[in-house]
C-alpha cells in the first residue's frame, strides 16, 4: 500500500517547491508575528496610562485627586486628631495612595510645610512656604513613594497639614506625577 499517492516524479522539482512553500510560509508566519507583537504592545501601552478619575473621600474628605478609575477607597482613621485615606489599585495593592490629614496646628506651626514629611524620608525639597515634596523608602514595599506635605489654613492661619504619599512602580513615574500635581485642598 503506496504511503503517499502524490510522489513526485520529479523530486527535484519537489525540493524546490517545498523550498519555495516554506519560504513564503516562513514569510507570512514573520508577518503574523509582528502583527501580534504590535497588537500586544499596543494593548500593554494602554494599559500602562489608565484613565484618570477625579475622586474626593466619601463625605467630601477636604480634597479631591484625579486616581485611575479602577482604584478603591479605605478610611484607616482611628479617634485622634487626624484622619488617614488609602486609595489603591484592587488589582495591585502595592499601587496605594496614602492621605494624613492632621488638625495638629501646632505641628504645623512649629515645623512649617515639614510636619507631613515622614521622619525617614530623602530627597525632600520645599517648593514653597505651605509645600513640600519627598520620597519615601519602605520595607514593606518595593516601590519609592514620592509624596507632598502642604500646610492647611483657615482664615489665614495655620490650622495643620495634609502629607500624600503615592507608591506606584518607577516606569509609572509620569504617571506618579500627574496624579500628585492634580492633589487639591478643597473647602
């Protein structure tokens, strides 16, 4: 029983034709590859700018910050005076936003715009008398936070600070930095 009825009778004409199918076959498949690798990269490069949301605590809460929409609010507060807000990616945990907002006028008296700087944080850099902008390194995350401390006033006096501090991974930094210039005291 012949295993195959096609057997050229020529096989060098067959060599040559199987050489020209695979290099066109070699050629569509490259095609398809780079079709797909640009659909992917198209897809990931969505994926890394995510649309942004102006958000405010539920309540109102004192401020409003545009988050990507997908991110979800935690109250953190305990009786004292201050109030602490984590937003965060559900997706990713350790994409956070973490908002301290102290009534403690005489912290902010005492050490201006640096009352919402965290103790250990580098790289901290006054941007005006009521501001201050610093990063912050943590054991229990791999990413830098890069967070804002701005005093608060009312009727023209010092009445306490909100501190910001915003992890999100270093590729994201663009992206870090459009959400922290879009932090609004409100009220």
């Amino acid at each position: 029983m012949p295993i195959c009825v096609c057997t050229p009778k020529r096989p060098a004409l067959a060599t040559r034709a199987t050489i020209a199918v695979m290099s066109r076959l070699a050629r569509v498949t490259a095609a398809v590859v780079l079709a797909v690798c640009v659909t992917l990269a198209g897809a990931v490069a969505g994926a890394s700018t995510p649309t942004l949301k102006r958000v405010s605590p539920p309540g109102g809460g004192g401020y409003n910050v545009e988050l990507p929409s997908t991110w979800r609010f935690a109250n953190a507060s305990y009786p004292s005076d201050h109030a602490t807000h984590l937003w965060f990616d559900p997706a990713n945990a350790l994409r956070k936003m973490l908002v301290v907002l102290s009534g403690c006028a005489g912290c902010a008296l005492q050490e201006g715009a640096k009352a919402g700087v965290p103790q250990y944080a580098t790289n901290v850099q006054r941007l005006s008398a009521s501001e201050d902008v610093f990063q912050v390194f943590t054991d229990d995350d791999p990413w830098t936070a890069n967070g804002i401390s701005i005093l608060t006033r009312y009727h023209g006096g010092v009445d306490g600070y909100v501190s910001v501090e915003l992890w999100l991974p270093p590729s994201q930094h663009a992206l870090a930095t459009t959400i922290l210039n879009s932090f609004r005291l409100t009220g």
